[in-house]
C-alpha cells in the first residue's frame, strides 16, 4: 500500500485557486490578505487537511515559536501546578511549550539548555538549578531568551522572577510566637534551593531577634515522607514543640500526619504548623494548611509579558519580586481580637 505523502501548500493554493503566497499570508496572524482569499484558502486547507508546518516555518524565519520549560521535581504539586500555568499561559501567547525535566544540580540545567538551544527554541524558562554566565551568554547569542524562576544569581540579559522568601520566613515565626507558641521549630529538607534557604534564613533571623531559641531540624527531599519521619523524630522528644514551621506544604502535610496519627495530638490544640506552597493538599479537609500563597497566575503573567516584549527590551536583566500572602486555616489558633 503506498503511503499518502503529506499535504503541500501548493496543493492548497491550486484547490483554492489562488497563489501559494496566498495560502501563506492566509496562515500568518496580521499578514495581508483579503477575506473572499482567506476563506477561499481554508475551505481548501480544510478539505485536504492541510496543516502548517510550524517548525519548517520557525527554522526559516529563527522564529521557532518554540519555549523550553526546564525543570526538576515536576512531580510535585506545586511544581506541577505553575508547569501548568506557565504552558497553558504560553499556549493562550501563541507559543509551543516543550518540558525539560532535568536533576537538581546545576550540571543537569545546563545539559537541558544545550539541548533546548539544539532545537532552536525562542527561550527558556529556567524553574530549577542556575546555568553559569557563560551559558547564559551563549543562549543570548543564540536569541534565546531566558527567564529564571525562585533563582538569587544575577545573569545579565535575563528575566528573575522570585519571592520575597526571607520575609515569609520572619512573618511565619512572628506569627507562631504571637499565637503563644513556646517551642517553636523549623523543619526544612536539605535541597538547599535560594527559595528554601530564604525562608530559613527569614525565620532564624527573626528569632535571634526575638532573642528566642528553636529546634532546627534540616535533612532529606523535599517531601511527604521527609516531614513525616522528621516529625516523627520530633514528637518522639520529651520537649516536642508547640508550633513549627515547614518551608513547604509537602513537609507540614507529613510533620501533621506524624503529630496526630502516631502521637494523638491535636493540631492546633496542642501543636500549631505553618506551610508554603499552598498546594492543593493545603486546603483539603484532613490538613486544612495555614501557609504561604505562591503567586503562580502572577509568575506565569510575568514570564509571559517579558518574552512578547521588542527584543531590544531585553538587553538588560530585570528582576520582579513577587508577595506570597499568609493564608489563615485551622492549623493554627485564631488570634484574640485586639
């Protein structure tokens, strides 16, 4: 059986009866064309199933339409939460998202962005570990615009969209010590992220300020069985604490489930916790989470309105900092009107 070849353009443009510029101008967005052609073209490409070729087109004009997603972890929900956001926002932009998933380590981002520059991608929207200048620079030579998410290095020529980490950390431990918390933890895994490492630096600071002394307890992934075994360790103590504060919600789910199913305390009665993500487990009945917002529709918008700007405009590094609002549910207790 022969196999069909694919549809051309050329084949359109005769069923249509107009030129094969036509048929292009018809599938450009803002090309001139007139409607009576336009019509003509898609009845055409409709009847013999004609598609665009995207690609060819993108190699053509080094306008790929192309946009690496790079990023590890992508099992997690918060992760996996702003991977939607920022395809779905790409999509709705007129762009093909391609996902990357790569390690942790710096070495893996960097394999992720040579083979991101193979496929001639318009940019890369960085959500984990930190390319080195040199890369970077290699990426701009390319036209490769680059986006880099919850990073601390500054690389010039490139988009940082981060939150203000440190701050959530110092509001997270006020906010156990003016609920009456007396031993007070902090519980993060040992990914040592700029984001994470925020956050503990925020808290610590804010209790050496308060001149007060806390259990410190970092170790593992970034995960539900990370917290529930730290929090297993925890209670275990005979000076268990009474509020503690997770950097992640993934962390506090587990540290919660530790408290109440192997140690019958009651949350926030006997042990108050305080999460960041807000991931959709936060809000579910059995954990009903107090935690940090991250800001993903405002993340995605930022990253999305950078790349359509003129690419004169992106010359120069810019970075946006972004708020992650406390949400208060029923991990802790209501505070006393004042």
């Amino acid at each position: 059986m022969q196999r069909k070849g694919a549809v051309t353009a050329k084949q359109v443009a005769d069923l249509a009866g107009v030129s094969r510029a036509a048929v292009s101008r018809s599938f450009t967005p803002g090309a001139s064309v007139s409607a009576e052609t336009r019509r003509k073209v898609m009845a055409a490409a409709d009847q013999l199933g004609y598609q665009v070729n995207h690609l060819a087109r993108g190699l053509i004009s080094s306008q790929s339409g192309l946009v690496a997603l790079i990023a590890a972890e992508i099992e997690t929900p918060y992760r996996a939460a702003l991977l939607s956001a920022l395809a779905q926002a790409l999509q709705a932009a007129g762009k093909t998202p391609i996902l990357i998933a790569t390690e942790r380590s710096d070495e893996s981002v960097r394999n992720a962005l040579r083979q991101a520059t193979s496929y001639r991608t318009e940019a890369a929207v960085v959500l984990s570990g930190m390319p080195d200048t040199a890369l970077t620079e290699m990426c701009l030579r390319h036209g490769m615009r680059l986006v880099l998410i919850n990073r601390d290095d500054a690389q010039p020529g490139t988009l940082q969209i981060r939150l203000n980490d440190r701050a959530a950390g110092e509001t997270a431990f006020n906010t156990l010590l003016s609920t009456g918390c007396k031993r007070i933890a902090l519980i993060a895994s040992d990914a040592g992220t700029p984001s994470l490492v925020g956050r503990i630096e925020g808290f610590e600071g804010a209790a050496r300020a308060q001149g007060v002394e806390i259990s410190r307890l970092i170790s593992g992934a970034t995960s539900y069985a990370t917290g529930l075994q730290i929090g297993t360790q925890l209670f275990s103590r005979p000076d268990r604490p009474d509020g503690v504060f997770c950097v992640t919600d993934l962390l506090a789910c587990g540290v919660m489930d530790a408290a109440r199913q192997r140690f019958g305390l009651r949350v926030p009665e006997d042990v108050s916790c305080i999460g960041y993500d807000d991931i959709p487990q936060a809000s579910w009945e059995s954990y009903q989470l107090t935690t940090f917002a991250q800001p993903i529709d405002e993340i995605a918008e930022a990253a999305i309105d950078w790349l359509a700007a003129p690419t004169e405009d992106h010359a120069r590094s810019e970075i946006v900092e972004l708020q992650a609002p406390l949400v208060w549910r029923q991990t802790l207790p209501r505070l006393a009107p004042s």
